[in-house]
C-alpha cells in the first residue's frame, strides 16, 4: 500500500530509508473524492468482530496505512464468494486483517495460504485469528515471497494439491511481474487473481510522473489488461486494484 515497503529489519519505521515521503504521495490514500469515499464507507458493511478488533490493533502501527480499506475488504468477501473459493493465497499477510477475513468468508474447510517477509507483523494478528476460532485454516510462510512461492509451485506438481482459486498479490511492487506469472501457474481456471494500488495514488496516471513505482505499473497494468490469458478489469477502488480472471 506504499511507496516505500519497510524492510524486514525496520517494521515501525513506514519508510525504510529515513526520507520523508512527499505530501502528495502521503495523503492520496484514496482515488475517490472525500465524499465519494464517505458515501462508500457509510455503505460498507459492517466487518466480523475478530476483524474490526483486528483493525483497532493494526490502527496503532506507523504502517497501518498498508491494510486494505473496508471497503475493498468487502469486495474480496464478494469475491470470494461468488467464485466458490476453499483456496486462498495472499502475498502480503501484514497484521492479517484480509486473512482473517479471507478466513471468515470461506466454508469451514476452506484454507487460506499467506506469505510475509516479516514475521513481527502477522505476530499481531495471530491472537485475533486464534480468537475468531480460524486458525487450523491459515498456513502462515515466512520469507521471501519468491521462495515461497517457488515452493508451494513444487507442491502443487509433486501432489495431487488441489489450485488456488483466488490470489491476492499486495507485498513488494518490484516482486509484481514475477508474482502475476506465479499466481496465474497456482491458479485453477476461472480463479481470480487481484492486484493491490496499481494506480500508486494516481500518479500512474500522470504522464510527467516517471518515478519507478508509476513506470511499473503503467507497463504491467497494460501487459495484464491485454494478457490473452486472462478477462482483466482494473477498478478504481482504493489505490486501485485489478481483477482478473484467469481464462480455461
Ligand atoms: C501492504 S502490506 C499487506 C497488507 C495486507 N494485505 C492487508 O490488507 O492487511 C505488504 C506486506 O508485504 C510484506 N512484504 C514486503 N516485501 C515482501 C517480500 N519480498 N516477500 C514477502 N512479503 C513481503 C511486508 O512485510 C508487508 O507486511
């Protein structure tokens, strides 16, 4: 959700490198207008206890900013939802607040996978999870998403491991492109992949702008929009997010 990921040595700062970051770039959190936003928001159904109390803890942290919104929250539940899924993958855990909801909108025998770099941050949200009764659904993998990923690929062709069929990509913006290329090899047909803030506060939009964030996601935006094989759509929620859906 930002510019500027920590490292793994330095959660609590938000930054990473000492630098402040622009106005524009901390205030435009959102594309919508203020009253567009309210409007949603008001709208916006009202989240499990587990997760709002999860949210309240995050709302303490420099980095609480790197959540996804209720609003885009609600939207990965419909998601979920409506594709039937049982099998979740999320790069980017944070404090968990879309595993657990993740967790909560799936069947019983549903399983959430979720990768972070930083075990400090998903530390926080395990009491919640464990509290919402949801634990034994999430499997928690540390390090690298590179390497994770590289492993629960080599599962999926060793065994009979059924596909994912939703993934979340929402950790390091350089890891994108290879992420994208991995979540479609884990995906079953028909599986959604989505993609968090790939309109990086609006300054993809500006065609002056070629800091590296906004020049990434132009390029990648565009091959995943005209990538034969998937039915892409990118919505202006939030910092902007892609769906889509990987064809058979
Ligand atoms: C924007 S946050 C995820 C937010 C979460 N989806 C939510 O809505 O609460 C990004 C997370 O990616 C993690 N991350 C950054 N680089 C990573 C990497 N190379 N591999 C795995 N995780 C990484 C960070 O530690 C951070 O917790």
């Amino acid at each position: 959700m930002t510019d500027k990921q920590p490292s793994a040595a330095t959660p609590g700062n938000g930054n990473g490198n000492g630098t402040p970051p622009r106005q524009t770039r901390r205030v435009r959190k959102n594309l919508l207008s203020q009253q567009a936003a309210a409007y949603l928001a008001s709208l916006t159904p009202t989240e499990p206890p587990a997760v709002a109390a999860l949210r309240a803890a995050t709302a303490a942290l420099p980095e609480a900013f790197f959540q996804m919104s209720p609003a885009q929250a609600a939207l990965l539940v419909v998601l979920l939802r409506t594709t039937g899924a049982r099998r979740f993958l999320e790069i980017g855990t944070f404090t968990g607040i879309t595993t657990l909801t993740a967790a909560l909108a799936m069947p019983p025998d549903g399983q959430v996978v979720t990768l972070d770099i930083d075990p400090r941050y998903p530390a926080i949200g395990q009491p919640f999870w464990a509290e919402a009764g949801v634990t034994d659904r999430i499997r928690l993998m540390i390090g690298p998403a590179r390497h994770s990923l590289a492993s629960l690929m080599a599962d999926t062709g060793r065994t009979e491991t059924p596909k994912f069929d939703v993934v979340l990509i929402d950790a390091d913006k350089e890891g994108y492109p290879d992420y994208y290329e991995a979540a479609l090899a884990l995906l079953r047909p028909g599986g959604l992949v989505l993609l968090d803030n790939v309109l990086w506060r609006g300054r993809v939009l500006d065609p002056e702008d070629d800091g590296s964030k906004p020049r990434l996601f132009r390029r990648l935006n565009k091959t995943i929009c005209r990538d034969p094989r998937v039915d892409a759509s990118l919505l202006a929620i939030g910092d902007g997010l892609i769906v889509a859906c990987k064809r058979p």
